[in-house]
C-alpha cells in the first residue's frame, strides 16, 4: 500500500449531495470581545510584521492552487478534493494515521509528506495538479507529527513510539539526526526563522523548544504558576455557592503542593501567528482542588465543588525567545471542547480554533496582538458528530454562496408536508431544535458575486471523514464587522469508508462528546483518555489520589476495573464513572455504553519503544519473572485481584502494564514519576516489589523489559 500512483476514483458531486444534508449552523456574532486572559503578557499594539510559512506545521488537512489533500484517519486513506469539495483521488494506506504537510511549490512541483503511522513509514510523494506519485519513504518507529523547514530542505517528525524528535533530509529521504524528549509527543512546528523546532505533548506541561543549531532542549513552560483556592460565596439574590480563584504563590521557589495546582496538558496542534509567537490549544486541569473533598464529593473527580468545572480550555501564546532565553507567555480562555486544529489567517490577524469536543469554531481577532478578541463563535450543525481535527484556509478562490442552501430551504420529502410548510415541526415551517433562546440568527451580509475571489476555511470531521467549508467575506475590511456575511456552512458526506465496525463508530462519538456526559459539559472521556491513552495526572478521589490509567490495550481480559477493583465489568465502570463527572449514566441506552465499549477493546495496544539491546531485554525479563510475576501474570500482565497495601484504599486491584513506557506516572497513586523512582523505593508505595536486593544492572534490565511491554 502507498508505492502506487494516486488513482483516479469516483468523482462524487458533492454539490448536489451537500444541499440535502446542509444543516443551519448556530452562530453568535460578538462585538469585538477581549478574552480572559492569565499568566502573563505579549503582542505589540501595531500589526504583525513576520509570518511564518504554511508548512511550518502539519494536520489532516492542506490546500493548494486547485484543491485540498485530506487524511482520513480511520478509514486509512489519502484523498484528494477540488475546492468544490468533489473528491477526485484516493490512496489506500492504513488506519490511524499520523499528519501530512504540504511543501513549498519549486521548479520540481511541490512535494507531500505523510506520517503513516501504523506502518511505521514517512512517504513522500511528488505532486502534480490530482495526481501524487510515489518519491521515496523512510522507515521511523510510529511517525505522527510533521513539519518542514522554511526553504523545504529539512522535515521533522515525531515519534510517538521513541518519544523522538527526528530530522530528515528531504531531497535523499534519509535520517539526519533524532533527540530524544519525553513521553507522547504530537505536533512539531518550526520556528519562522527556521531556527527552532517546537514539540508538544500529551502528557506533559510543557512545550520543547529544540534547537536546529546542536539540538540543546529547552522547556515552555504552559501550567499555571499560581494554584487556586475554594471559596464559599453569599449572594444575595442566589445564596450561598462556591468558587475557585488563582492565589499567586508565596514564591516561584516554593515547591507546588498538590492541592490546587493546575496542570497543561494535551497538545495536539501549533502553529504560529504574526512575529514569530507560537500558539497551541491546550487543557488545563486541577486534578486536586480539595485535599478535604465535602461528603458529597466523596467520589467525584478532583473533589472539588460540583460547580467549579475541574478542565477548562484555552489557547496559549509563546513569544520568541529574547537574548537571554526567556519566552514571554500568555493564555485566553476558550469558550470550546478539546482544541485540536489551528489555522491562522496573516492577512487578517486571525486564528481559528475547532473543538474536537463540541464541533464549535472560534475565530480571534488581533491573535498576534496584545489584546486578543474574540470575533465569532458557532457550531457546525445538527446531525452526526464531527469531532474537528483539521482546519485549513484557501485564498483567492471563487465563493459559493449561490452553490448551496440549508435543510431548511430543501422542498420535503411527500409524506412530511404536513407537520409543517416544508416539513418541520414547528408552526412556522422552522423546526423548533434549530434554534435555541437567546441566539441570533444567521447574520446577513452583502450579497457576493459567487464568482468574485473570496476565502473560505475548510474543517475536517474524524468522526464522520468529511469536510465542512465555511465561506468568509473576502473584503479584510469588513471580516471584523460581518465575518460571516451572508454565507452558508454545510457539511459534506463521507469521503471514504470506514474501517472500523459501525458500533466502534458510535462508541468513538461518545468517548469525545463534551456534553450530556458531565455537569456543565466540562468533561469528557477523552479528556483525559486521548486516543484511549491516560493524561499522565493523579486525581483526588475521596480519601484517595489516583492515577489516571492507560484504557487502550488493556481493557480485554483484566476485569473487575477502577484501582479498587469495585467495577465487575466495562458498562459498570462507564457509568460509575460518568456519576464521578457529574453526569446522569440513566440517560444512556445500554447499546450506548456498549457502544464505548466495543471503541475500546477495538483501540490498538501502545507500541513500546524500540529496544537495541536484546541481552538486556533477556536479563531484564528473568528478572521480572522472578519478582514480579506472580501478580503481574500472563498476557495482560495481570493477575486480576486486588492486594492490601498500607493506603488510603482497602485494596487495590492488579493493574495491567501494558504500555507502561507511555503511561507515567506509577502506583495508583502516581507518587513514582518514572520506573527508575519505583525501583528505588522513592515512591509511596513501599511493600509492592522489594527491589533492595536488586543490583543497579539488574534494576536497569528490568526497566528495559517493563518499557517493552
């Protein structure tokens, strides 16, 4: 797969299809809105001057002169699209798919690179109008994340696998050199001026910043300083209620406690907007809030009040470096779920951000400027789930305002006429879940010339492997004013097929729903179980402090589940754990909880690192046997019971270690950052292994066998 000419499939006309699926979006115009804005302050007063390029990043998405490459990621497939959105190629590859980006246009053509990740290859291919023809691969353990170069000579990838930076040479497709970070990076971005490589992560709270020159590291730093308190309020009108506000620390020496603190996490995109300053979504979680929960927060997550949500999301801002190292950062608030996908307008100063979370988009103004505001916020309409991971701008092409209509202006099928003029419910034809009280409508515009030059921005859907282009105003004078215009938003079918069961399907959409599932739609599954992994946190429960564990690959055959060993079986768990959330687990069908079932036994094993030493591995693995095996038994690495351990719990089940290399903290109470501090007997836990008799190689050896497990 992937050594053929992109071939030439079915043309599918999506302008006809899209009219009958076109949903009204919900949109909200705001007069320009300063955003709350913590931890610091950048951005000049006038407009950026210096843009980066737009392959300084990857994503599912990239446009060019005549139309969009798109990767779909369940259905293990590249696909080629006009602008009209109609596909006209695709190329099988495998599922779960990395990123793609798209190079500079030079004599030569221009060339796309994509991370498949599943078949641990970088492939490139040459391009020429629909048509991508194989121009050489490299063999890299589990690529994910890709970036070029300003002048396309040098690409950078993540390993996901390796937990690796890794440089290639794009003209040979050789490897330069690879630098070693920590656990689940992501996205990679270079710097403007091609200095500089940033990395985010999943499961830490910080951003690598890598330099080109000798590859030194240096850290970003994206968790709050200041932790925050618990405070009972008294309102007049409203009683007595609770809330949460930053208290600056004692001193930045001060060691953080726990209890308060917050902590960034899941980095799935950067990119960089005017002046070289860097932007990435990112989550920000007090996984502790109290260290005395009230009783009726026994068992809720973080043991806060139930009114103070403990994630919320935002977008932060590095600015580069100054001559002594420093990087100024700030964050803003965002009013969506799970920011995954980034696109920057340079002509307009503007960023927009998706929510894989809710299906919503935001659009900034001034997002390289001091004060950053917010312009519109809407969702992408009723119907299936999205679960945005991609956006991309195209320029200059014609508008389609005249090509398409909404749901609501589609003749009804014979049969519904009567529950209104076109069909709907309501007594006005209109039907009454399409608008919610106290949203504007659609806001209107001057009419354009459907052929007139105009922008439009292109969001992709992982759930539902389709598109959604949104047509922008074309006139930068007026995008502040009436960004929409007159616009329509549809969404089109399906680009491809998916490989996964359609129960699976149904089971992804609920594990990333940021609604219905918690108090205030705070939370979801996957915000703290990305891709079926963990968030690297330890939360207050009670009594007790509990890592968040690794789901994917360790599901199937470990039951009873939770640390406790309380839960007898998966649908069990999901609804005590959606009580934790503050949701209603009643209001769930069993096919429902099924359903997120059937997604993550269907979620592939964490592959473990590449090991180079296999006398090593062998020692290590005897080691383990001897000492660890008599819980952590067969496949699964688990004997499924629980054991008494002097802690806060009665017992505390088996857990499996699959994927251990990937899922630190350890202990269930995550007191052992790293496998060399659990052999050392550093953390809380002290009668689970004797390792006291252990030598140093032997305690080395163990943990080259635990982390390929």
């Amino acid at each position: 797969m992937g050594t053929g000419v992109l071939a030439l499939g079915l043309a599918v006309g999506l302008g006809s299809v899209w009219t009958a699926q076109a949903k009204r979006p919900k949109v909200a115009l705001f007069e320009p809105t300063t955003l709350d804005r913590e931890q610091g302050e950048l951005g000049a007063i006038a407009a950026p001057k210096r843009f980066g390029s737009s392959h300084a990043h990857g994503g599912t998405l990239a446009a060019d002169e005549t139309g969009l490459w798109v990767l779909e990621r369940t259905a293990g497939a590249l696909i080629r699209t006009d602008h009209a959105g109609e596909v006209k190629a695709t190329i099988e590859l495998h599922p779960n798919l990395g990123e793609l980006v798209l190079g500079p246009a030079g004599e030569g053509g221009r060339s796309l690179y994509v991370a498949d990740r599943s078949a641990d290859t970088l492939l490139r291919y040459a391009v020429d109008g629909d048509t991508a023809t194989p121009a050489g691969e490299l063999k890299v353990t589990e690529p994910h994340g890709v970036a070029l170069s300003p002048d396309g000579g040098t690409l950078f990838l993540t390993s996901v696998a390796n937990h690796e930076l890794v440089a290639v040479d794009t003209a040979t497709m050789k490897m330069l050199w690879r630098k070693e970070l920590v656990a689940e990076p992501r996205p990679v971005a270079v710097t403007p001026d091609g200095e500089s490589v940033l990395v985010g992560f999943l499961t830490s709270g910080a951003i690598a910043r890598v330099s080109l020159k000798d590859q030194s590291v240096h850290w970003h730093a994206l968790s709050p300083r200041d932790p925050i308190e618990i405070e009972e309020d008294f309102e007049e009108h409203w009683g007595e209620g609770v809330s949460a506000r930053p208290v600056e620390a004692e001193s930045r020496f001060d060691v953080p406690k726990d209890t308060g603190r917050r902590q960034a996490r899941m980095v799935f995109a950067i990119t960089f907007v005017g002046d070289g300053a860097a932007v990435a979504g990112v989550q920000v979680a007090t996984s502790q809030m109290e260290l005395r929960p009230t009783a009726d927060r026994q068992d809720s997550y973080g043991g806060g009040a139930a009114e103070i949500a403990p994630i919320e999301y935002r977008f932060a801002r590095i600015a580069e470096p100054g001559e002594d190292g420093y990087a100024a950062i700030d964050q803003h608030h965002l009013t969506l779920h799970q920011p995954r996908s980034l696109a920057y307008d340079r002509t307009r100063d503007v960023l927009y951000v998706g929510g894989y979370g809710d299906d919503e988009i935001v659009a900034l103004a001034h997002a390289s400027r001091e004060h950053p505001t917010m312009l519109w916020h809407a969702s992408l309409g009723l119907g299936t789930g999205c679960g945005i991971d991609g956006l991309t701008l195209i320029e200059g092409q014609p508008g389609t305002a005249a090509q398409v209509r909404f749901e609501d202006e589609v003749e009804a099928p014979e049969g519904e006429k009567e529950a209104g003029k076109d069909g709907k419910d309501g007594k006005d034809g209109k039907d009454p879940k399409d608008e919610k009280a106290g949203e504007p409508d659609e806001p209107e515009g001057p009419v354009v010339d459907p052929s007139a030059p105009g922008m439009a921005l292109w969001a992709h859907c992982e759930l539902t492997r389709s598109v959604v282009r949104i047509d922008l105003d074309p006139n930068p004078e007026r995008i502040h004013s009436k960004p929409l215009a007159s616009r329509k938003w549809v969404r089109g079918p399906a680009l491809a097929e998916s490989k996964r069961d359609a129960k699976v399907e149904e089971g992804a959409e609920l594990f990333r729903r940021g609604e219905d599932f918690s108090l205030g739609g705070a939370l979801a599954c996957a915000s703290c179980h990305p891709e079926g992994r963990n968030d690297g946190l330890s939360w207050r429960l009670g009594r007790s402090i509990l890592q968040t564990p690794m789901l994917a690959g360790r599901v199937e055959g470990t039951s009873p589940y939770k640390w406790t060993g309380e839960d007898p079986n998966l649908v069990a768990s999901f609804m005590h754990t959606i009580e934790r959330i503050g949701g209603a687990p009643e209001d769930l069908e069993r096919s429902e909880l099924e359903a997120i079932e059937a997604y993550l036994r269907s979620l592939p094993p964490p592959r473990p690192p590449d090991n180079t030493d296999a006398e090593a591995l062998a020692r290590g693995k005897a080691v383990f046997e001897d000492a660890c095996s008599m819980c952590h038994e067969g496949a699964q690495s688990t004997d499924q019971s629980q054991h008494e351990f002097d802690t806060t719990m009665r017992k505390v089940d088996t857990p499996s270690l699959i994927g251990l290399a990937h899922s630190n903290p350890y202990y269930h109470d995550g007191s052992a950052v790293d496998l060399q501090t659990l052999l050392d007997d550093r953390g809380s836990i002290h009668d689970m292994v004797d390792s006291s008799d252990m030598s140093a190689q032997q305690r080395a050896d163990l943990i080259v066998y635990l982390r390929s497990l």
